[in-house]
C-alpha cells in the first residue's frame, strides 16, 4: 500500500512540474540565494533550502531564512528560521529520520572576515529547530551522504586551520558524532560528493596553492569509498581516475537512489570566494559539464557537455523527478533562485 502511494504521489508530482509543454520546471525559490544549503525529506517529496547570501553578496545579505517546498503542490513557503543571530554561508545538510540535519558553515562580519562554526541544528518531524552536538572538527563547503537513513558522513571542508579531510559521521539516532577513516588525498574544501548503495564519491575541490601563487588551487583528487557494512566508520578508499571535464571548485554533488548513480554538475575551473571572485583576482564562471559515477559499472558517464543554465556555489538535491541544483551563482556570477532539473542521459 505505502508502495503504491508512493508511485500515485509520484505521478501527481510529475504531472504538476511537467505541466502542458511537456518539460519539467521547478517554481523558483522565494529569494535568490548562493552557498545556500540543501536536504530533502520523505523521500524527496519535500525540499528545503536554508540560509546562503543574497544578490547584494555582502555581510549583511546573508540570511538565516528556510524556504520549503512540497512537490505535491509545487510552491515554495517559508519554514523556521535557523536560530541565530546570524545565517552562514558553506554550511552542509542531510535528512534522515525524518529530520533535516544542518552543519557547520562559516558567518561573516562587517570586515569580511569568516568565521568557521561547530553548530548542529536540527529540524524535527514537528518543525521545531533543536541544538545537536557541535561538529567535533567545525567546517565549512564540505561534501556530505547519508546511509541506513541514520549516518551522516560530513567529509573534507574546511576548518579554522585549514583544508582537511576528515570523514565525520552524525549519528542522527544517538546526536553523537564519530570519525571515520579519513580519505587518503589531499586535503580540500568546496568539493563534491555523495553516497549511493554505502559507496562514497568525491570530487575536486580546493587545496592550498604553491608558495608565490594563489592562496588556494583546484585539486583534480578523484577518490571512491566503499562503507563497512556493520562498521559504518570503517571506509575503505581507493583511488578513481579522472572525471570527465576539467577539476572545479564549488561543484554540486549528491547520490540519486532513482538513478542508482552520484551526480555531480556545474561548479568553477577555479577556487574563489563566496562573492564568485577567484583567489587570483580575476572572476569565475560556472562550468557547463554534468556527469555522473555508476557504482555498480565502476565507470564515470558525461550526461552533458553543455548543461542549461550552469550553476557554481549550488548543491545537488535527489527528488522523485531526478536530481537539481538549488540556487547559486548563475551566469555572469548572478545569485539566483532559479531551480533546475539536471539532465539525464
């Protein structure tokens, strides 16, 4: 019975986004956000956008609103804010349980300066934010997968120190945190990644640049993981070759259980801060490439050379129609509130 709700609720949702012309399209957000994060609940019928920076990309357009939309009846409605008395940007998101489960990021003052933070904060079944245990190693733009609808895993960021790459794991059941084995490459923050059927892929990123050059440099890093079974901390990595299209900074990633695949899209040739400028002064553009890993092929898959309206600073969010990215910088480095259906191969 739940089954075949699940498909009539899947029909009525697609019926609503495809309307007329026949082509899926999304209701834009309320605002237009970048560096916004992402969750979905009861099996990606419901989405969640929370906090980012708005179109003026300064200090104090930076919010703590939550926008909420059911594909039921495809609009956007504003949720509970995150606590606080400021939003963050780069902060990581997950549901599981039945909860959105909000981490880390970074908040800015009036100088520009950006602060690292350790906050949990979790959105419960009667819509009420609570505290969760603070992020044993705080970060920002880290890549993050959920497994068993329980764990977790929040992988790489960046700390107070620097790039790392821890793998931590949130135990949504116990608010108790662990660390997993860490992956071996390099460590990096503004990756992709994501989890489908217990293995881990992430992608690219930022490492520190070379004495003389820029602060931070893309890392081409490609690393697949495969999750222990009853040891959900126990992460055997190994090396992936590499993906199709050049290494990018900022590039939306996340595993599709519809398409049994890890997506990942969009994202800069090169690392820059949250206002789309790069570390080497000159300003970026959002690459056009989407492509996908296949876990049970064991090959990477170009599902676009030539992606419709490329985004940098978004995130990837899997939903009963297929995969999009929410938000971001758009072309010529506008914040947008566009939401867009990736396409499929």
């Amino acid at each position: 019975m739940k089954k075949l709700s699940a498909l009539v609720l899947l029909g009525i949702c697609a019926a609503i986004l495809l309307g007329a012309s026949g082509e899926a399209k999304f209701p834009s957000m309320p605002a237009a956000v970048s560096g916004n994060a992402v969750a979905s609940l009861k099996h990606g019928f419901e989405l969640f956008s929370m906090m980012g920076v708005g179109p003026r990309k300064t200090w104090d357009d930076v919010t703590n609103q939550v926008y909420v939309m059911t594909l039921a009846n495809a609009k956007w409605h504003l949720g509970r804010p995150v606590p606080g008395v400021a939003g963050r940007l780069g902060a990581s998101a997950a549901g599981a349980k039945g909860q959105i489960v909000l981490m880390g990021g970074y908040v800015l003052d009036a100088q520009g300066s950006e602060i690292t933070v350790p906050d949990v904060n979790v959105y419960i079944a009667e819509r009420n934010w609570h505290r969760g245990t603070d992020i044993p190693v705080p970060v920002d733009r880290a890549a993050v997968g959920v497994t068993h609808d329980r764990f977790v895993y929040l992988m790489g960021g960046r700390s107070a120190k620097g790039p790392v790459n821890n793998v931590q794991v949130y135990d949504v059941e116990k608010d108790s945190w662990s660390q997993a084995t860490p992956f071996p490459g390099t460590p990096v923050f503004g990756l992709g990644g994501g989890i489908e059927d217990e293995t881990i892929v992430i992608v690219d990123g930022a490492k520190p640049g070379p004495a003389g050059g820029p602060r931070y440099v893309a890392s081409d890093e490609c690393w697949l993981g495969k999750i222990d079974k009853k040891e959900p901390i126990k992460i055997e990595w190994s090396k992936l070759p590499p993906h199709p299209g050049p290494a990018r900074f900022g590039i939306a990633g996340g595993g599709s259980q519809h398409e049994h695949q890890i997506f990942f899209s969009g994202g800069s040739a090169t690392p820059h801060d949250y206002k789309g400028v790069a570390y080497d002064g000159q300003p970026t553009e959002a690459s056009t490439f989407t492509f996908a890993y296949d876990p049970h092929h064991s090959r990477w898959e170009t599902i676009s050379e030539d992606t419709v309206d490329p985004r940098a600073d978004s995130h990837l969010l899997d939903t009963t129609i297929g995969p999009i990215v929410l938000g971001g910088m758009a072309k010529d480095l506008a914040v947008t509130a566009q939401v867009t259906l990736l396409p499929k191969k």
